[in-house]
C-alpha cells in the first residue's frame, strides 16, 4: 500500500522545503534527532501526538501527512463539544 510510503516522504520533504534541519524538527517534538531520522525513514512509526504535532508545525492536515490526501489545507476547526 502506498500510503505507508507517503507518511515518511511527506514528513522529510516538508522539513526540507522550509530549509528545516532534522535536529530543528526533533526538538520541536521533544525526541532525539535519531528518533526523528528513523520517523523520516520509515523505520519507526510515528506516534499520533507526533502526527498532530508535525501538522499543527506545517499547517498542514493529518490526512495529508499519512497520505490518505494530496491536498495539504486542513480542514477548518470546529468548535469543540462542552
């Protein structure tokens, strides 16, 4: 499934097109640099928190990062229930 690939290539194209280091990303996250490299390269997987995280970080959408979309907006935020 493709999907699986996406997540890792978006992640690192997104912090090289902002000219981001991966030690920048990785202490913004709170992990180790190597931790983040392995996130990048697909051999961790990334925690939810880590997911929202990065989108909050780029402004872009969860389902763009995991790839379920090619369309990085996200969506606008509703209220939240009381």
């Amino acid at each position: 499934m493709r999907t699986e690939i996406l997540k890792y290539e978006r992640i690192r194209s997104l912090r090289i097109d902002r000219g981001l280091t991966q030690e920048t990303v990785a202490q913004m996250l709170h992990v180790r640099q190597n931790t983040y490299s392995q996130y990048e390269i697909g051999v961790l997987n990334y925690p939810l928190d880590v997911v929202i995280r990065l989108a909050e970080y780029y402004g872009v959408s969860v389902d763009y990062l995991v790839g379920l979309t090619d369309e990085p907006t996200p969506y606008p935020r509703g209220r939240r229930a009381k």
